[in-house]
C-alpha cells in the first residue's frame, strides 16, 4: 500500500468498496476479491477489507500467496481464520493462488484446501509469473488419489484422462517446454531406469506407480500388436492417436495423414512420440498465412551456406527467395525474410528429439520479436515488449526450423491483423506488413 499504491489503509478499503459496487451495478453477480500479497498482510486489515467487500457484494474471496512466501502449515491457517474471523466469510467461495518461488505452490494450494478452501487457482504445467503458479494437474491428481482419505472426501470435478493432451496442448501454444522431471506430466514421470526398481514394475506395477499413465491420458503400448509404418493407412493412424487421447476433424486427420506417409517413407517404424510431433506441427498451429511448400540449403566448409525456399502466401500465391548466412538455419530463415519481408529478431531457438536414432524426429521451438515497437500492456498496467514464438516437427532439423519460424511469423501478423481490424475496422488480407505499420505499439 504504502510504496506501490501509495494510500493509506482506508483509502484501500474505499476503494475496493467501489469496484465491488460497481460490478454490482453492472450486473455481475458472481464477483471475486483478491488481496494482492494476503500471506504477508496484517490479518486484522486483511480480515476488516473481506468483510468489507462482502457487504459490498463480493461472492468469492481469493486469498493469494502472490510471493509464494508461506509455509504450507502457515496457510493453512491463514485460511482457516479466514474462515473463522471474517464476518460473513461463510456465505461466500473461500479461494487460493499460490505462486511457486519456493516450489510449494502445489503443497499450500493443497493445504488451503484441507483448511476449507473451496476453488483452487493453478495453470496447466505450473506456468505463470516467475517460478510460475500452482500445477493444475498436481493439486487435481493429489486430491483425486489423496482427498477421500485424506482430506474429507474432496474431489474435483476434472476428468484426468485429459490432462495429458491438455498439458501438449498448452506447450505447443505457449512455447514452454516442460522440464522432463515435472510431475505427472514430465517425460519421465513413468519411466523406470533403476535395476531394482525394474524388477518391481515387472512383477507389479502398483510397486513403483501409484497411478497409471493410462489414467492421466498417456498410452505408450498398443495392444493390438500393430505397428505403424509406410504402408499403414489412414483408419490406422487415427485409431492410433484416439487411443492417444485426440479426436480429429476430417480436415485435420487428412493433413496429419499427408504428413505421416511423407515422414514413413524416411523411417522404418513410426513411435507416438513421431506421431504426437505431427500432432504439434499440424494441428497445435495459429492461422496459417504463410506454408513452407519445399526448402534446399547448400553449405559445408567451401563457401557461404545459402538457402532457397518456397512458400504460398495468403493469397494462395506461391513465391521463391533465397538466402546466405552464417549456418543452414540461418540461410533459410534470410530467404524467408525475403519473401514476408518483415523484420524480426531471433530471441530464442531451442530443439528436442522426440525419439531416439539417426531418423529422430525434432520439435524445434523459436521466439521472435519484430524490430519495430510492438509493446504491450498488462492489466496491471506494466509495459511489455511482445515476443511470438513458433514451432515445428520434421527428421530434417533444418526444415523443422523453417516450419517453427513460419508458425511464429504467422502468430506476429495475426496479431497485427487482429489489431489492425479491431483498431481501424478492417484486417489486412495479404499477410505483409507495411514499414510504417510495424511502427505502430499495440496495447493489449
């Protein structure tokens, strides 16, 4: 209050006063509260301003950790005399955010919980502001398993089977990896390297598991027997990725299956790790305006790596550049350029196998950021430079660059499209950004 809001306490309380009213005013009738840093708030204040904003209409009281400061045994009390020492605190949905600067956001969401806290905000794979926010599939996993006898019967109202497809779903969009040691979700949740612990899983899952990947979506055996290939067809592979817990349209499965056939002649046997690769580069991707259609890099020791490639526009019009740079990659994004014709920098480039041999496949994963301003402002009110990241699959790293680098780029002029139409009551339709519109800031 007294060095970022710069009010006195009363002040604070007026004010939180007149945005509940005026919500009120407006027609919401389910309104949340969030105290800003709750977990190192005076709790007389604290418990004075809830009772306020109770009167004033408030329906959901969301009590922060907004530092991720407090001790699971602390919050849980915190909640507890929420509860028990806010007037009016039990006509409304007692709710916590926990962030994780201290790895225990999953822990204090779970203990607030257990002390009556009926809403629990976390994100898909823990991501958010700093070392991020409390992990949904972690909070929803432990009461499922732990909340009947541990915790008075809670339970969710989520069905895990999905968290597997949901958690790809949000790396694809966002760009973030995750690290392979995360739990529930991370690459090696259900791996077992140990000798000792082998021989457990072999003679009894449920002596090294206790949930099976099955159950949170994730399937690595088919039990059919079949193996995917070059002569597979296409009721195969949609068969296969079902079982993988993903439902496509026909529009989609025929461009995964265009996909597939071209990567199958190149391999022998196609892993769901190839196929959930496809899945990220086909259907987890913005509008496309821009389509990688071919690419050829020519480089080594005896002269400049250049590049040629080929993309169809948003018009459906094919176009040629070529490229030199310092390496393949970089030939082939400077032929890019010379068709989109928009300046970027390269922020950050990064690459994963997703399965193992001379054939892998990689995703490689890009962020740019145009050369021009293109900042951005929070609801808070904080300014921002606005990056756009992209990502693509393919056996050859080079091609997979290119098709990451075109998916960001697609996101940059989607986004100064949407701008562009929401601010001047059209959108651009040729997908090229002039010099003067790459100057323009777009707040959010």
């Amino acid at each position: 209050m007294q060095y970022k809001l710069k009010m006195t306490p009363d002040q604070v309380v007026d004010n939180a006063i007149k945005a509940v009213k005026y919500l009120k005013s407006r027609g919401c009738h389910d309104i949340e509260f969030s105290p800003e840093d709750a977990s190192r708030s005076e709790p007389e204040f604290l418990f004075r301003i809830l009772s306020e904003v109770i009167t004033a209409g408030a329906t959901t009281l969301n009590i922060p950790d907004t530092t991720g400061w407090a001790l699971p045994h602390e919050f849980a009390n915190l909640i507890a005399k929420v509860k028990a020492e806010t007037p009016g605190a039990e006509n409304v949905v007692i709710s916590t955010h926990c962030q994780n600067d201290l790895g225990l956001a999953t822990a204090n969401s779970l203990a607030g919980a257990a002390a009556g806290a009926r809403q629990l905000e976390c994100t898909i794979n823990g991501i958010g502001e700093r070392a991020g926010n409390a992990s949904l599939e972690e909070v929803v996993m432990a009461i499922d398993l732990r909340g009947a006898d541990q915790m008075g019967g809670l339970r969710t109202g989520i069905r895990p089977v999905h968290i597997t497809s949901a958690s790809k779903m949000v790396t694809d969009f966002s760009g973030m990896p995750i690290q392979p040691h995360k739990a529930i979700v991370g690459a090696n949740a259900f791996q077992h390297a140990s000798g000792v612990h082998q021989d457990g899983m072999m003679k009894n899952k449920s002596t090294y598991e206790i949930m099976s990947p099955e159950y949170i979506g994730l399937t690595r055996a088919d039990e059919s027997g079949i193996v995917l290939g070059k002569l597979s067809g296409q009721a195969a592979v949609t068969g296969r990725l079902k079982a993988l817990g993903y439902t496509l349209t026909k529009e989609q499965m025929a461009d995964i299956f265009i996909r597939f056939k071209d990567v199958a002649d190149k391999k022998k046997q196609m892993t769901d790790d190839d196929l959930l690769a496809l899945i990220t580069d086909e259907v987890n991707q913005p509008v496309v305006l821009w389509s990688l259609l071919d690419l050829q890099v020519v480089c080594g020791t005896m002269g400049l790596p250049t590049a040629t490639v080929r993309l169809r526009g948003p018009d459906g019009q094919e176009s040629i550049g070529i490229g030199m740079g310092t390496g393949p990659v970089d030939a082939a994004y400077k032929a890019i350029d010379s068709i989109v014709k928009i300046q970027v920098e390269l922020v950050d480039y990064g690459m994963n196998s997703v399965s193992q041999g001379i054939d892998a496949m990689a995703i490689t994963r890009v962020v740019i950021r145009p050369v021009m301003s293109c900042s951005g402002v929070t609801p808070q009110g904080r300014q921002f430079e606005r990056v756009f990241s992209g990502q693509g699959a393919d056996e050859d790293i080079v091609v997979g660059s290119a098709r990451a680098y075109t998916s960001a780029l697609n996101k940059l002029i989607s986004y100064y499209n949407a701008s562009k139409q929401v601010s001047a009551g059209h959108a651009s339709t040729n997908g090229v950004l002039t010099e003067s519109e790459q100057r323009v800031p777009v707040s959010q």
